[in-house]
C-alpha cells in the first residue's frame, strides 16, 4: 500500500525520487525500493494507455477533422485517439482526454435549456 501511495506521489512530481529514497531509509524500509521502481514504471504505463483521446461524435468524422478538433481542444493533433460514433449526442462530439471533456454536442445545449 505504501509503495503504491509513494509511486503515485513521484509521478505526480509532489516527491522526489530521492526524497522517496530517503524516506525509506530513514523508516528502514529500504528494501522496498526496487518495488518502488517498479511500481512507478506500472503508474507511467497506466498513465500513458489513460492519454488516449476519446472523440464520440454523432456521425462518421474524417481523420482531418478529428485532428482539427484534437489541434484545438488539446493542442496537437498528434494526441493518439480514437473515434466512436453517439447518435445520442444528436449533432457535435464530446472529446474526453485524461480527466477533462469538452463536451460540444447538441444533447447538452438542449439539456441546459431543458433546465
């Protein structure tokens, strides 16, 4: 459990490797450094497979106009992605990547005005 926390806390750069390193010594837990290691390895994975865009759209949308949409929501169009298609949404798209969405369909400007 600790190994995880203290991963975790690396990766998000709020502790420094060697600040991990240290902490481990100074509770004698040195022997759970090569854990460590490995688990920060499995946290950059998950965190790499999590970077994935997802673009659902209402309709078949061209790779040229799912880049424009990553270029401009995200910032590169070279963001890998994937795109799936929602007749729910009605008209638009919704673009999740990591934990933030854009949402800029049609279901959600009738559902604001619905409120």
């Amino acid at each position: 459990m600790i190994v995880k926390a203290l991963a975790k806390l690396v990766v998000d750069g709020k502790v420094s490797i060697e600040g991990a390193h240290s902490l481990l010594m100074k509770y004698k837990l040195l022997a759970l450094f090569p854990a460590l290691t490995n688990e920060i390895g499995k946290v950059i994975a998950r965190e790499r497979v999590n970077a994935r865009a997802v673009l659902r759209s209402s309709h078949d949308i061209s790779d040229s106009s799912a880049q424009k949409i990553l270029e401009k929501y995200l910032g590169s169009s070279k963001v890998p992605y994937s795109v799936h298609v929602d007749k729910t949404l009605l008209a638009g798209f919704v673009l999740t990547h990591k934990k933030m969405s854009y949402d800029a369909s049609a279901r959600r400007v009738i559902n604001e005005f619905l409120k």
